[in-house]
C-alpha cells in the first residue's frame, strides 16, 4: 500500500514541498532529501546572493566585458535563455535583472526616467556573444540572472531525481512552480489550485494535473501602487518599465521551465499574450488587469 509522505522545506526564498508516495516511509524520505539537496545544489551554483556562485563568476566577466567557458549545465540554461530571447522578440531577457537595482518595490516610488535610460544600453542578450562553450559580453558593466528561470529548472531536475529513484507518484512543489512526478496512485490527478491575484488567501480557479508541470507569473508577487496604479516586479527589458495588462498567466507544459518561461513572456507581452498563448496550443489560464479570466484549461471552480 502506497502511502503519501509531505516533505515541506524553503529553498530560493519560496515555501516547497515535496508530496512522494512510497511503500516504505524512510525510503521516500530519503528520496526527498535527495530532492531537496538537488534543489539547493542549484541555488547554490545560480543565486545571485552567492560571491561563490557560478553566476557570480559570470558576472565578474561580464562586468569588464570578457569572456568565459562555461560548464555543461550552465550551457544548457544558456542555450535556453537564448531561444527565450528571440522566441519572445527580446522581452525575456536574463541581462534585465540590472533593472532591479533602480526599482525599489519597498519603497513606493517610481524610479527617475533618466536612471532607467542610463541603465538600458548595459541591457540586451544582443550584445552577449554565445558560442559554446564560450560566452562574451562585447559591453561593460552587465550582468546575467537566471531568476527567470532558476526556481522552475530546479522543480524539473528535483522530479528527474525523484523518478530516477524509483517513484512514480507525486509531484515537486517549488513556491508554486511545479513539477508532477505522477498521478496519485489510483490514476488520479493532482487537483492544484491557481493564487487569487487580488486575494493571496484564494484560489481563483483549481486544475487537473496527472503530468508534466504547471508554472505561474503574475504581479502580484512583488509590486507597489503609485497614485492608484500598480507597478509589479515583472520589467520589460526594452522599455525598463513593469508589464502592464495582464495580472496572471498560468501555463501547463511538459516541463516546469518552458511553464513558467511561456507564462513570463506572455505577462510581458501584455495584452497581447492572450493571442500569443492561444497559437501556442498548451493549456493555459490568464486574469487581466481588469479580472476577467479566460484560457483553454479544463479547470473547476475553487474549493
């Protein structure tokens, strides 16, 4: 008799948790450790907190426009970012984290104009040369961020290695981003309710989930209102200003990186994602600014 083991834990500044059915209640356990450790072996090559990091070691590069051989893996991010880039037309972009440093959500004021146009020539994958493994930056003063794509990466490889340990049911919960090992043991799917944007308590709508992954971006995570307009943490990296005309896009694929890239460039795209994510025929579900909700998922109302 399969038995359903929760295993909770905080890694890249979100609540996780691995949900792992077994037989053996150590032996699963044990299986989530691995996966947790996989996730914070991640963390610790990527973050941008870390002097240490392997991104750190790109960003010192990048900061006197040099170049660099980078490892296998970090070419496979690489790889990806770069299609995201031109499949997105330059709007995913992981030399935009720059960006963060003029917008301060805490503090309820808009950056100055001349501030986001001084940083905007540093900003574009365009000057970023990448022919593996050999990566340049033809100008001074870049940077690279894998935010974009780190925490959903993370959720594919903690299921690869939960899979590759023997189960078969379950699913890797990365602060919303996630990954589904395999239905419940019964065949059932995993019943995942979608955040509320206005209401971080609620689910707006609930999903069926029995594989692949299901990923989600909004601008309710980190935001500030300005005189009754709000401004969220997701920043076009042509403009250097917040998207605007959607408040959440969920996105379900077969793994939890495309999920939740697709689900960032269609935030980005504004309203125009709507019409981008219905030519790219995967399940999604978006809210506009203005509430109304709509997209192709088979969804049911909210518990």
């Amino acid at each position: 008799m399969l038995q359903l083991g929760s295993f909770p834990f905080s890694a890249m500044a979100s609540a996780c948790t691995a949900h792992l059915y077994g037989d053996n209640p150590t032996e699963v356990e044990a299986i989530a450790e691995s996966a947790m450790n996989e996730v914070a072996r991640i963390e610790r090559r990527y973050s941008r907190y870390r002097s240490d990091s392997v991104l750190a070691e790109i960003n010192d590069v990048a900061q006197r426009a040099g170049s660099i051989e980078v490892d296998d893996e970090t070419a496979k991010l690489l790889d990806f970012a770069f299609a995201c880039y031109k499949r997105s037309d330059g709007l995913f972009d992981i030399t935009s984290g720059l960006l963060r440093r003029i917008w301060d959500f805490k503090s309820g004021r808009l950056p100055d104009r001349r501030a986001i146009n001084d940083l905007l020539p540093r900003i574009g994958l365009a000057k970023v040369s990448w022919e593996r493994p050999r990566l340049a930056f033809s100008v001074t003063d870049m940077e690279l961020d894998f935010g974009g794509i780190g925490k959903e990466y993370a959720a594919d490889q903690a299921a690869a290695v939960c899979t590759a340990l023997g189960i078969r049911h379950g699913l890797i919960d990365l602060g919303g981003d996630i990954a589904v090992i395999g239905p419940h043991p019964n065949l059932a799917p995993w019943n995942i309710g979608i955040r509320h944007p206005r209401d971080p308590e609620a689910s707006i709508i609930s999903v069926q989930v029995n594989h692949g992954a299901l990923a989600s971006s909004g601008d309710y995570e980190r935001y500030m209102m300005v005189d009754g307009q709000r401004y969220c943490h997701i920043l076009n990296p042509i403009t250097g200003w917040p998207c605007h005309g959607l408040s959440a896009v969920s996105v379900m694929a077969d793994q939890c990186i495309v999920a939740g890239t697709i689900s960032t460039i269609a935030m980005l795209k504004g309203r125009d994602g709507v019409r981008w994510l219905s030519s790219l025929g995967l399940k999604h579900y978006f809210v506009d600014e203005n509430g109304v909700g709509g997209g192709n998922m088979l969804v049911s109302a909210p518990h």
